[in-house]
C-alpha cells in the first residue's frame, strides 16, 4: 500500500500552518544524480523554526533515506524513524504537534539536505 497521496496532503497541512513561510537548507551537495535539488525544508512560525523533514518522518510518511556525503541529520532521522512506529498511531496521537529541530545552525540557512521521501508501504 503506498500513502504517497497522505504524505502530500500531510505537507502541505504543516506548510499551511506555517502560513507557506519555509526556509530551504541544503548539506553538501547542491543535487542528486538526477538533478533534483537537494533540501532541507523548516517551517517558520511565530514562535520558531520547525523542521518539516523530521515530523514527516515521525509521523511516518516519510522514511530515512541518505546518501553520502550528505548526512548532517542522520541520526537525528533515525533517532525520528526509530520513535515513529506505526503512522496510524503517531500521527493520530500527535496530530497539531511540530518538531523544533534539534540543531540550532539550521536557524542560520546553513547547508542543509532534504533526505526524506513518502514511505511506500506494499
């Protein structure tokens, strides 16, 4: 079963939230090996940053995904993925919550990679 069509509505609800104010990051590469532009993505609210990647993640729509050399959130996605368990049961317990990213430079538009992509279940 595939919830790529859930992934994208669940985007778009927290860039809503976030009146469409992001900031994009990248890490060490610029693109992929199909030239698709490689970014992390951080909500901005009134109260702070939010780091999009990470509650797709834990909300499980999202899985962990890198590919060296950029690997500068590795672990806090693992650390994410590991805590998510089921979708059905993280994101109905967690539904208005966002996840303040854990690192402060990601404030300051340093590099950033965007390694999540829609889980696919079958």
């Amino acid at each position: 079963m595939c919830f790529g069509v859930e992934a994208t509505a669940k985007t778009q609800e927290l860039i809503d939230r976030a009146s469409g104010h992001v900031l994009l990051g990248k890490d060490v590469s610029e693109t992929d090996q199909y030239g698709r532009l490689l970014r992390y993505v951080c909500l901005v609210h009134p109260d702070g940053q939010r780091m999009l990647n990470e509650e797709l993640i834990k909300c499980g729509y999202a899985h962990v995904s890198t590919y060296p050399p950029d690997v500068k959130y590795q672990e806090q996605f693992l650390t994410a993925q590991q805590q998510a368990g089921s979708p059905a049961l993280v994101c109905g317990g967690r539904a208005g919550r966002l996840v303040r990213p854990r690192s402060a430079s990601i404030r300051h538009h340093h590099r950033r990679r965007m390694p999540v992509r829609p889980a696919v279940h079958r």
